[in-house]
C-alpha cells in the first residue's frame, strides 16, 4: 500500500499481507508481542502452540480472509484481517475483523490507521456490514466507538481472563455502504 507516518512521527509501511511478510522470523516476531497482548484476544497465543498457529495463519492467507499489516524496521507492529463471510451465506454482505497492535506502538494512530485500511476493503467487495467485537475492559472498544461503530450488544461472561475471572463480550458494528 505505502507508507504512512503516526501521530508521533513514526513512520510505518501499510500494506496487504504476502505469505513472505511472515519469512525469515516475521511471524515469530509478531507472536511474540501478540503473547503478550493476547489478555484481551479471543486466541491464546502461547510459545508451545507456535508452530501449529503459523500453518493455520498461513493457511488462512488466500481464503475469505484479507489482512493488513504495519511494519517498522522489517517487523510486523500491527496486523488487522477482515473476514468476509461465505459468499453463499444470506449474511455475504457482512463482514467482521480483528486488529492487533504492538505494545510499543499503541495510542499512536496505528490501529484506526488498521481498521481505515479494512473497511476499504470491505467497501470493495461489496461488504455493507461490519462487525467486531472485545472484551470489556479492552481499550479497543474507545477506538471503535471513536470510528463510529455502535454498540450491538453485550454477551455476558464470555471470556476468561488468565486470572480466571470472567469479562463480557461487547459486540459493535457500523454499517459501511448503502443497503
């Protein structure tokens, strides 16, 4: 895609992942901060499972599934995928996504810079629905509010936390083209 500088200067590249973004130890990069971010996503990601989540990852690449990547310096610092329903479904016009950000790189416009990029994509295909969802207590739920997405629900106790307390799931969506 480009690159795009965040609002402390930074400049990152933004662009479509290519199985040769996760080469050469991109994908080892990237799971090693999302296992440390990963309190507040649906998915552990824990050291022992890392060989099994980079097939599934990879394998995801060329499905109904498109994702964004940031990168500084070669590394992957933010990553974002649209998940676009089957086109069979009677729900093929809606969409849903998860965005992760690096540690080091949060509160400086990389995640809405994400979610911008995905709903473009969405657009393109003819997406009219988006969907996502966090946990309570993520501050993900500010930036979605901040994009528009409105509040669709809550579904209680969804997750557990390794603490093993349990969080609800709050639901959000935004409506992105004429129905």
């Amino acid at each position: 895609m480009n690159d795009v500088t965040l609002n402390d200067g930074t400049i990152i590249e933004l662009k479509v992942a290519h199985i040769d973004d996760y080469q050469n130890g991109g994908y080892e990069y990237l799971y090693s901060w999302l296992s440390k971010v990963d309190q507040f996503l649906a998915k552990r990601y824990r050291v022992a499972d890392l060989v099994k989540n980079k097939e599934q990852w990879l394998s995801r690449l060329n499905t109904n599934e498109s994702t964004v990547l940031c990168l500084h310096q070669g590394k992957i610092i933010g990553s974002a995928t649209l998940i676009m329903n089957d086109p069979q479904s009677r729900a093929a016009h809606v969409a849903s996504f998860g965005v992760a950000v690096h540690p080091a790189f949060q509160r400086k416009g990389l995640g809405k810079l994400l979610i911008i990029a995905l709903e473009q994509i969405a657009l393109d295909r003819g997406i009219k629905k988006i969907e996502v969802n966090c946990y309570d207590g993520n501050a993900a739920a500010a930036l979605y509010r901040s994009l528009n997405y409105a509040s669709e629900g809550r579904r209680l106790r969804k997750g557990r936390l390794d603490n093993g307390t349990y969080v609800d799931e709050l639901l959000f969506y935004k409506f992105i083209g004429p129905l």
